[in-house]
C-alpha cells in the first residue's frame, strides 16, 4: 500500500452487458452516488465510482435477443473471465489501483459481481474487497476467500474514519 494514499473504487458490476456489449446501463448508479458521497464527506479518502455496466454508445434492448444469442453470450461471458468485457473492467481497476474496491451485489448480477471481485484479486491481492447492496446478504459469501466483510474492513482502517450503514 502507497503512504497516506487510501483510494476506493465503488463498481457496479456489468449485468446487461454480458448479453451484449452495447446493452448498457446508461445512468448514475444511485447506491454508489450514495456510497461514494458519503465516503467523501466523512473521510480524506479518495473514491471512484465506476459503473462497468455502461459502455457506450448503447442501443436499445431487446428481450428477443435477450432470450436468444444474448442469453448465449451471458453464459459465456461467466464461464470465461478472460472475454473483453472483463479485461476492460481489469484494465479500469488495474489504471485505478485502489486500496479498497466496493461492488454492489444485486440479485441479477451477483455472479458478475463475483467475478469482478476475483478480477480485483488478480490485479492485487492486497486489496480489500467488499461486497454490499441489495441482495448481498443472501449468498453464503462467508465461505469466500475473496470477501472481506464491511465490518472488518471499517476495523482494518479505522484510522481512515470510513463508515457505512449497512444492515448486517
Ligand atoms: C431505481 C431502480 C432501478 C433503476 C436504476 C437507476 C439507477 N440510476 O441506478 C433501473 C430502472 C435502471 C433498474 C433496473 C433494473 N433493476 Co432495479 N431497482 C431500482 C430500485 C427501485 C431502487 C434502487 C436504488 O437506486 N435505490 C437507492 C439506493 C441508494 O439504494 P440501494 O441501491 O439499495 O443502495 C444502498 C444499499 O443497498 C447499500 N449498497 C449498495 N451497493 C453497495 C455496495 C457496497 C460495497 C456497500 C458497502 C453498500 C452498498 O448502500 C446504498 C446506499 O445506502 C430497486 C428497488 C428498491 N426499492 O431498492 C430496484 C431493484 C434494485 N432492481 C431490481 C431489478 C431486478 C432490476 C432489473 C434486473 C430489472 C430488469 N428485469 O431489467 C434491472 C437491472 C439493470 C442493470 N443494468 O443491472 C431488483 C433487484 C433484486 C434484488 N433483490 O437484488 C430490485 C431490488 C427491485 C425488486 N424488488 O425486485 N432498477
């Protein structure tokens, strides 16, 4: 870790992307405008949200694609984290290099989210992983080697004054 150099990154994991590049997110993820705005008040550290579910130029989706090709390419896109999507995500945390990297885990995108998680690791093991959101709970992350809870994070760098609430 960089001297008095604390940095998180806040990711939205890609879920309509999967199905098609272009399929995309084309808004601000509320929690992470959230996350990142408080991380901002509270402490001197310095905060990236990232949504990798936005890759333009986008295009409309299409349920008939999502229900055909898409959903081919979905399932290969989990199978294989090496696909393009993942090394621009990669690449976007590699330019990055953060201390601490948030994903927000919903639902439909908790296997991506997984994978991001392990793309974190494969740039650096040091840094710490968190995963929080909707429907983090839900799924046995404490058997994962990748997943550091919040509170023990908030333990590890108590120093840094973060804080979050999160119902655990
Ligand atoms: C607005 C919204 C959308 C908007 C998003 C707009 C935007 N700019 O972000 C749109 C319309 C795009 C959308 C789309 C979808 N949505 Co939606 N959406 C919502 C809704 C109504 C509010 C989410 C929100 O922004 N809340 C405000 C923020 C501030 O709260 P939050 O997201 O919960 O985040 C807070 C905490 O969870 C936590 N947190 C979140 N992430 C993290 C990460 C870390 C590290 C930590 C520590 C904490 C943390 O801190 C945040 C701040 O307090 C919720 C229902 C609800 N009432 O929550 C459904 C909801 C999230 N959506 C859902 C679904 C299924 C979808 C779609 C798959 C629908 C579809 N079939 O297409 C798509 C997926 C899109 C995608 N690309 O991934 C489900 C998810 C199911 C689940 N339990 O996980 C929900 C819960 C609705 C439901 N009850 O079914 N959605």
């Amino acid at each position: 870790m960089k001297d008095n150099e604390y940095k998180i990154m806040l990711i939205e994991p890609p879920y309509y992307r999967l199905f098609k590049d272009t399929y995309s997110l084309a808004l601000y993820p509320l929690s992470l405008g959230y996350l990142a705005g408080t991380i901002r008040k509270k402490t001197d550290w310095s905060v990236m949200a990232y949504n990798a579910e936005f890759n333009p130029p986008g295009e409309a989706i299409k349920i008939r694609h999502l229900t055909g090709d898409g959903h081919h390419h979905y399932i290969n896109n989990l199978r294989d984290p090496s696909g393009a999507v993942w090394r621009d995500i990669q690449s976007t945390i590699r330019d990055y290099d953060p201390t601490v990297v948030g994903i927000s885990a919903k639902s439909q995108n908790f296997a991506s989210a997984s994978i991001v998680a392990r793309l974190v690791k494969s740039v650096s093991r040091e840094t710490t992983v968190i995963i929080g959101g909707r429907n983090s709970r839900t799924h046995n992350l404490k058997r994962s080697r990748i997943v550091l809870f919040i509170r023990s994070t908030v333990k590890k760098y108590q120093r840094s004054k973060v804080r979050f609430h999160v119902p655990f």
